[in-house]
C-alpha cells in the first residue's frame, strides 16, 4: 500500500525588479527588491524547507539566492515551469459578460506557440508542486516565481474555472501558503502574506489606493 504525507507550498513572488527595456524581460533586482528577498529569507529561516525552486528570469533567480542565503543549506533548483508565462487563455463565452472585454484586453494578442508553450508549462507546474507526497514525511517547498503561476496554483487549489487565475495578483515577494494533506481538500492557509516586510515594501507595483 503507498503512503503518502502532506506537502506545504509556499509561493512567493519576486522581490522588485529594475525597470527593464520595452520588449526585454531580464532585469533584475531593485534595492527595495534585494531587500524583500532577504527579508523574505529571515522568514522563513525557521520553516524546513527541503527545495528552494526559481524560475530562470534574473528576478526570480536573484530573489532566490538572497532568501537561500538566509537558509543555509537549503538547495536552489532552477526549474522552468516556475516561470513567467501566461498559464491558460480562456475564450469570451468562459468569461463573466460584464468583465470580458477588461480582461481580454488585458491578454491583447497571444501567438499559437505561447499558448502551447504557457499550457504546457502550467499543466508540468501543477503536477510537479501540488497535492501530497508520497512517503510518510511531510515535505515544505518554497516556489519563488511571478504572479501569474501564484495566481494558477490558488486557481487549481480551489477548484475554480481555469480562467479564474485572472483578477488575481500578488506583491513582490509576499507570501501564500497552500496545505495539501492526504484525502483532503487543498487549503490557502495564508495569501499575500506580508507582515516580514516594512511598510514602505509592501505593494510594491501596485496602485496607492489599492495598498491595504
């Protein structure tokens, strides 16, 4: 008979990033960013962590070695699907009548190929870093990655529609929290969590009026 134990992920978004060039993606950390990850690190220094995945962006990969540093030995593994891509593109007729149009504009124009590869790369994120593990250890993981993969995982977590990740963001390096035990529903134990970060770091990138 296979046992299995239950896994706590913790997803964390990048520490700020530098802005970057129109039509480039690799910038890397801002001073604020560099400081939300190490703060980020002191966390969890106290959660035994037994991976620290990243995705391959220069935010996301220095995000990762500054909380790592604050871990010890914890190790650092780079991992595609915990990359920046658009996990699902969903049709109008799967979309509230009354937000359809805000959000399909939001998505604009996704070439065939970058829908392939986002479903791909969504579907091997789902079943590399949710549900329970096999063994009779629990397991803790840290995912440090970008807001829309937060966004799916909550979305799958839940069980919503798969266009549901849309509305859903999450601040430079906050913190959410899923618990999947064994022969139970998956639980959020905490979203956007950022009570290690000053106030002046928290909601980074986000409107004023939206900062709680």
């Amino acid at each position: 008979m296979t046992t299995s134990a239950t896994r706590c992920l913790y997803l964390a978004r990048h520490g700020e990033a530098l802005p970057g060039q129109p039509g480039q993606d690799g910038a890397g950390l801002s001073e604020n960013g560099r400081r939300q990850a190490v703060l980020l690190g002191r966390r969890l220094r106290d959660v035994p962590l037994a991976v620290v995945h990243h995705g391959p962006l220069p935010r996301a990969a220095q995000t990762a070695r500054l909380v790592g540093e604050q871990l010890g030995a914890v190790p650092l593994r780079l991992d595609e699907a915990a990359g920046d891509y658009l996990p699902c593109i969903p049709g109008r007729a799967e979309l509230p009548q009354e937000s359809s149009d805000f959000l399909l504009d939001f998505l604009g124009e996704v070439p065939a190929a970058e829908r392939e590869r986002g479903a791909a790369l969504a579907a091997e994120a789902t079943a590399r870093f949710t549900g329970p593990v096999a063994g009779e250890a629990d397991r803790h993981e840290l995912v440090v990655t970008h807001a829309f993969l937060i966004a799916w995982l909550v979305r799958h977590a839940l069980h919503a529609p798969d266009w549901r990740w849309l509305g859903h963001n999450s601040a430079n390096a906050a913190l959410t929290v899923i618990r999947y035990a064994p022969d139970r529903p998956a639980a959020v134990m905490t979203l956007n969590d950022q009570r290690h970060l000053p106030t002046e770091l928290r909601w980074t990138g986000f409107p004023p009026e939206w900062h709680i």
